[in-house]
C-alpha cells in the first residue's frame, strides 16, 4: 500500500534527520581545505594530526575524563548504599516514610534546568573557596551523574527477590557479606549502565561546566565552545570525530552489557 | 534484627549521599534564591542586603517580557514539531521486532552521547547561507538563491527539535510497547480503518507517554542556550542566553538568578499540570 510505503520513507528520512549532525561533523573533520565545507573537499589526516599534537586540546580532553571518572567513581560510593536504603529499607524521619519523598529529590536534578545548579554551584564553589580548582569541578559534575548511577542502581536493587538475601543470612552471612557476595553482584550489569552513563553525561556537559571552567582548568566541551567563537576551523571537526568514537565507545559497551530494557528504566 | 535497627541503617546508608546533595544540590539552589535578591549585581555574601527588585525588573521590562515571550515561543513550535515528527518515529519503534529494535534505539539515543557543541556547530555548518541545506533546496529548484536560516529562530527550532527527538520518542514508544496488540487487531477486525483505529484506540492509550514527552522537551527546551546561541546568532535572545550573558560577561549575578529562578518556577508549573493531567485521565480510564 502507498501509504504504508511513504510511513516507512518518513521513519528512514527521521533516523536519518537524527543522525545528520553527527555524519557531517565527522565527514568534515578529513578535509584538506582551511576552512569547513561540506561536502569536505580531498581527504587528510592532517586536522587529527594538528589536535592530537596539540597540548592545549590534549589537556582539555584529559581534563574532562579525569572529572568524568572521579565524578563517576564518588558517584558509585555514595550512591550504592543510597540505592540500598532505598530499595529495601523502610527510610522514616520523625516517625513518617519518606522513602518516596527521597527518592524524588535524589532524581530531581535531572527534570530541573542545568542551567540553575550551573550558577548556583558557582555561588556556593566561591563561598567555599573552591571556585576554579579542580575539586570545585567534580562538585559541579556530581549533581549531573548521582541521579543516573542512583535510578539505575535502585531499579537493579528492587529487582532483586528480598528471599534471596533473606536465604544468605538465614545462611549465617552478616549483612555486610551479604551485600558484597549477594547483593553487589546480582546489580552488577545495572551498576555498569549506570556509571557508564555518568562518564559520558559528566564528559559532554556543557551547561553547568561552563559556569565553573576558568583559563588553565577548561573541559574539552567548553574549550570546543571557546574556540568555536574565535576560529572555528576543521580543528574543531577533528575533536568533534575523536569525541564521538569516544562516547560511541561507551556507549557500545553500555548497549553490550545491558539492552535497552535497563538503559531507560526509571 | 529489629525494626529500630533498619531504620537506623537506613539512616546511616543515606548520609554520604545526603552530605553529597547538601553541598551541590541543597546549597547551590538555597544560594542562587538569596542572590536573586542581593542589591547591586554581586552574589549573596553574608551582610549584603536584599530587595525584589531584580523581579519586578524582569517582569516589568519590555526587553525582558520580549525575550520571555520569544523563549516560549521557542518552546511551544520546538515541542510541537517534535511531537508532531516524533510520534510516527516512535510508534514504529515500538512495533519494530526485538532484534531490530535494539539497533533502532541506538540510531535514536546515539547523538545524545556527542556534546550539545558539537551538534550545534554541525547544525551552524549545514545551515549556512552555502550549507547543505541551501545547496539541496536549490538544487531541487525549490529557491533561486540562498535563504537566510541561520542566525533565526528556524534554525533554532530545527537544532533544538533535532537535540530534543529522542526524550520525545523514547517514553511514547514506551508507552506505545505496552499497549497489547491484540486491541489494534480487534479494532481492525471490528472494522475501523487506520486512522480510526490510530486516532480513536492508540493515541489516547499513549497518552501518559506523550505527556511525559512534551512535558521533557518543553522544559528543557526553555532553558536550552547552547542552540540558541550558535544557531540564533547575537539578535536572538532566550532566557538562556540572556542567563548566560548576564552572568558570565556582565557579570550581573542577582538578574541572572532571578532569571533563572521564573525559568524553574515555569518547569515546575508546567510538571505540575502534568500530574493533574495525568491522574484525570487515569481516573476517567477508570470509570470507563
């Protein structure tokens, strides 16, 4: 039928509308010419070249996997016996069962605009003394990723059977050996997603890093921002393409491990 | 173990992560509140004194209720073509078969992964006055010569609708998914044509998903200012690139507190009407 052969035209030209940003960027990033173009004109390396040998953008990069990954890995201390409270314990303030209550303000972040904790946390870095250094930087990037590593941790936690655990320590197990041996492993594809998902949201931001970035402690999103306003040549396509096989790279492994079922589960 | 022993445990479990909300969750938003009523265009520092007239200001000025009516109007067409090019999107994604899904899914997600930056500037290259998109249209022969699109508000929308497809997409495809199958099949073997079928069963059975949707775009879309700022160009202003300028250029910080404190209060309104929305309809399913 004609119909459902211009449904299936329009879902192509849609995927193909999400993608096309992504295509041009890395289409762009092989070209000879100085300036951008697409189509790109010839093919070279040499803009790979110029950015991996630079060491202002190779410290922007490092910069910002350092932040993701200590960000990620604090993310992951706090939030495992969060999670565990949560999920399998009756949370009470004065006698009330705030559990829900609780819940909705650990994951409150991510429905309230970036923008706001952006500048908020810039206030309170100053007033703290912390504004430009690079603890001040994994501060502002832990409210982007607890949320992530925390729902996902919650949904694999209430995904296990209480039973299970009752049996280890019925068992004898303490309930510290129960968490490590029992527990802890049984969460553990959910623990992947969710930290691998904070690496990536904490390594793309934008919105709040741009508020605490100073000169000499810029991430590599805000210094692609930076340099798009004063040069933007194919350089920045070339940083752009390393980005993306980076966060692609992640991402596949997240997709490996879990399937989408888990991915977007709230 | 008795019951007092779990709910200190609880207690104890949650301190780091309370401690952790308290210093980037709790103390930035107490702080940017008192600054959005700080004198002069400093942040709160203990002993300044405070007054609203950072508010009455944004509410009174015309520069400011233009930038406000164009920020919404950014959010309404953003949100509506989204939702409008979105649905078809998602409806065949939740009826795609498993194995296919998953590599559908990942075409949806995937540019959620690469730096609003990067997405902007792709969108910067591909609608400039020679870009692809001109070069296209006039070699289809729709226009003669270029059009000017970046540096206006369509550029705008087709970047955000661009960023915004995926939080649209997934929780109506969702919602879609868990509508048995079987309901579609008995309208059709009832009689009712596709459309019928579509606009009198499916859609309103995916209605939470698409509110859930709208409500996502809508309020990030509002707040957005990294499209808005390399696909508008300097004249086109949004609260978020005006939060930005206030705060990072000018350095006013009270306005662009206050500024951003109405850009929180429309989110919550808006979450608010989608609670209302969503308990009337489930109740009104209820009855049915």
């Amino acid at each position: 039928m004609i119909l459902d052969r211009l449904y299936k035209l329009y879902v192509y030209v849609m995927y193909f509308f999400i993608l096309i940003p992504l295509i041009i960027i890395v289409g762009t990033s092989f070209t000879t010419s100085q300036y951008v173009t697409f189509p790109p004109e010839g093919f070279s390396l040499k803009w790979f070249v110029r950015v991996l040998t630079s060491y202002s953008w190779m410290f922007s990069f490092f910069l910002s996997a350092v932040i993701a990954l200590v960000s990620m890995g604090i993310a992951i201390l706090v939030s495992l016996p969060a999670a565990k409270a949560l999920a399998k314990h009756r949370v009470t303030f004065l006698g009330r069962d705030v559990g829900v209550t609780l819940r909705t303000l650990f994951l409150s972040p991510i429905v309230i605009p970036m923008i706001v904790f952006g500048i908020g946390i810039a206030i309170t870095l100053q007033t703290l003394g912390l504004y430009g250094t690079f603890p001040g930087l994994v501060i502002g990037h832990l409210i982007i990723v607890v949320p992530y590593v925390l729902r996902s941790l919650i949904v694999s936690f209430e995904g296990i059977p209480d039973s299970v655990e009752e049996a280890a320590i019925t068992l004898g197990a303490t309930p510290i050996k129960t968490f490590f041996k029992v527990t802890l492993p049984m969460a553990k594809s959910g623990l992947i997603a969710g930290s691998l998902f904070a690496f990536i949201w904490s390594f793309e931001n934008v919105t709040v890093s741009i508020f605490l970035a100073v000169p000499g402690l810029t991430p590599l999103p805000i210094r692609m921002w930076g340099y798009l306003s004063e040069f933007a040549d194919p350089s920045l396509c070339a940083v752009a393409t390393i980005f993306i096989v980076v966060a692609f790279g992640v991402f596949l492994a997240i997709y490996r491990k879990m399937g989408k079922a888990s991915m977007f589960a709230v | 173990m008795g019951a007092l022993t779990t709910r200190r445990a609880g207690a104890l479990l949650l301190s780091p992560l309370l401690v952790c909300y308290a210093v980037a969750f709790i103390a930035p938003i107490v702080l940017l509140f008192i600054t959005s009523f700080v004198v002069g265009r400093g942040y709160y520092q203990p002993g300044t004194s405070l007054t609203t007239e950072h508010y009455v200001h944004v509410f009174t000025d015309s520069f400011y209720q233009k930038v406000l009516l164009n920020t919404l109007a950014m959010g309404v067409y953003t949100t509506c073509l989204t939702l409008l090019l979105g649905y078809p999107l998602a409806y065949h994604h939740a009826r795609a078969s498993s194995k296919t899904k998953g590599l559908l899914t990942i075409l949806v997600i995937s540019p959620m992964f690469v730096s609003l930056v990067v997405r902007g500037y792709a969108w910067s290259i591909m609608l400039s006055d020679h870009g692809v998109v001109n070069n296209l249209l006039m070699w289809f022969g729709i226009i003669n010569e270029p059009v000017r699109l970046l540096n206006t508000m369509k550029a705008v929308v087709v970047g955000m609708v661009n960023v915004m497809l995926p939080f649209m997409v997934l929780p109506i495809s969702s919602a879609v998914e868990s509508i048995n199958p079987h309901i579609e099949e008995s309208a059709y073997v009832l009689g009712a044509g596709k459309l019928y079928t579509f606009f009198k069963v499916i859609f309103p059975l995916s209605l939470p998903g698409v509110i859930a949707g709208t409500v996502m775009t809508f309020a990030i879309t509002m707040s957005s200012f990294v499209m808005p700022a390399l696909l508008g160009g300097p004249g086109f202003q949004v609260f978020g690139t005006i939060i930005y300028n206030r705060i990072l250029l000018i350095s006013n910080w009270p306005v662009g507190a206050a500024m951003a404190f109405i850009l929180v209060a429309i989110v919550v309104l808006v979450m608010y009407f989608q609670e209302r929305l969503l308990s009337v309809l489930t109740k009104r399913r209820r009855l049915t």
